[in-house]
C-alpha cells in the first residue's frame, strides 16, 4: 500500500539525493500495509516528484529518535526541536530505496485535488 505525503522541497530532494534517509513525523499513518512513500514536494514545486520504499518506521522519545537518526536526518537539531516542540515521542520513517520521476507528476494524476496537510492513503 501506498501513501502520499507532503515535504518541503529541500527535505524532499536531500531524500532523493541520499543525504536525508528519515522524513520525520509527529503522527504516523495507522495501517501497517504501508510500504511505500509517493512523494509530494509542496510549495512552490507543487508536484509530485518520487517515490521511496519503507524499511521500518521508528517510534521513540524524541531524544531516542535523534541521537538514533541524527547523521542521515538531513535536518538541524534545532529545527528538530523546533518541529517536535513538546511532543514526547516521534516517529522517523526510513529510507530504503528511492525512485525519482523523470518528469513530475501532478496531484490530479493520483486523484487528488489538494495537497495533504500530513498525507494520504493511495489506492
């Protein structure tokens, strides 16, 4: 199964580029099917770039989670704190295996009008 998420452009293209192998999340998708992450870069790209394979999604204490994910976080401290705010736990998917489009894709092309504020589940 499938999910559409959105990132920041930078965050998006460190996942593509090998540099950033965790994209961070304060709440995860529920169902546990999900094996793969089609990638939306939002504004001002506004397409759909890519898509990744899930290794394994990291539940853990904030302070667990970074000193676990920091050297392929692809992100500062700060902005970690900064996005996990008092947040006790997060979650940090892993990056397997990454396919960039060779031409991006628009959100209607998967059915979609709008983009997500966090993701959505692909049929």
């Amino acid at each position: 199964m499938k999910i559409l998420l959105s990132i920041k452009p930078e965050y998006a293209n460190k996942i593509f580029d090998g540099t950033k192998k965790y994209e961070f999340r304060r709440t995860i998708f529920k169902d546990s099917n999900v094996n793969t992450v089609v990638v939306y870069a939002s504004s001002p790209v506004q397409r759909v770039i890519g898509e990744f394979t899930i290794e394994k999604v990291l539940s853990e204490t904030t302070d667990k989670l970074w000193s676990l994910t920091n050297e392929f976080s692809g992100i500062t401290k700060d902005f970690f704190d900064e996005y996990f705010g008092s947040k006790e736990i997060g979650y940090a998917i892993k990056v397997r295996e990454t396919k960039k489009y060779k031409v991006p894709k628009l959100l209607v092309d998967f059915d979609i009008n709008f983009a997500p504020q966090s993701f959505v589940y692909l049929s």
